[in-house]
C-alpha cells in the first residue's frame, strides 16, 4: 500500500493499515481477508460512473468481490484516527485499468481490542475529482 502523506496522528497506524491491507487483498481470492477486514454488519454506499447509488451489506459483496481477480493497489490518501475510531481516504486503484478504479472513505473502530471496518463508502475514479489516480 502507498502512503502519499504522513500519519503521526495515528497510533495504531500499522493496525488500520493491516486491516485496509485485507480488505484490499480480498480482491485476490481472499474472502477470509475480507471477513477478517470487515465488521459482520458493515455498510456501503457506492456511486458508480453513471450516478447510480448501491447500498448493502458489504458481506453480501464478499463472493463476487473475493472471486474478480482485480489487480488492485490500495493507495493512502489520508489516515485519521482518533481513539478507537478512524478514518482511512483509499484510492482502490485497478492497475490493469485506471478507469475501473474507486475512491473509498473508510470507517474503522476498535471494537475488543481489533480495528474492523465498520463502513464503507466509495465513488467512482470519474466522480472523486482531485482523489482519482
């Protein structure tokens, strides 16, 4: 995963970093990762190139997204935390093709001691403007 900015606010920086790692490896034939990465009732809300807006569960996604095989590199914009919640900008770049790449606002919190995505909301690269790769 790149990281663009520094994150000296961020104590648990290599946690949240592991755990947006897993999510974005799931796209690798890791349905575990994602399981591992995501709360068992986190959302998403997504806007696609068109506008169309998508929401649900995201362990309903798991299958489809654990089985495409997208050549993915996550890509810190910004990481935030602030206790036990925080909040990661990732750029979810396609490295075969750009224009099929997302830009998410992550949520995480530290539910028991381990950090768990808890929301996800994302647009496509054509609408996040300045964020896009």
């Amino acid at each position: 995963m790149d990281s663009t900015v520094s994150f000296d606010n961020a104590p648990d920086y290599d946690e949240i970093v592991r755990v947006v790692q897993l999510y974005v490896d799931g796209f690798q034939g890791g349905i575990d990762k994602l399981k591992e990465a995501f709360h068992e009732d986190a959302w998403i809300f997504a806007i696609d190139a068109d506008g169309s807006l998508g929401k649900g569960l995201v362990s309903d996604r798991f299958e489809r997204w654990s089985t495409s095989h997208r050549p993915i590199k996550g890509r810190f914009i910004s990481l935030t935390q602030a206790g036990d919640i925080a909040s990661v900008l990732l750029g979810f770049d396609n490295t075969e093709d750009l224009s099929d790449s997302w830009v998410d606002v992550i949520a995480l919190m530290k539910i028991d001691g381990a950090w768990k995505i808890t929301n996800k909301t994302a647009a496509h690269s054509s609408r996040a403007a300045w964020a896009r790769p």
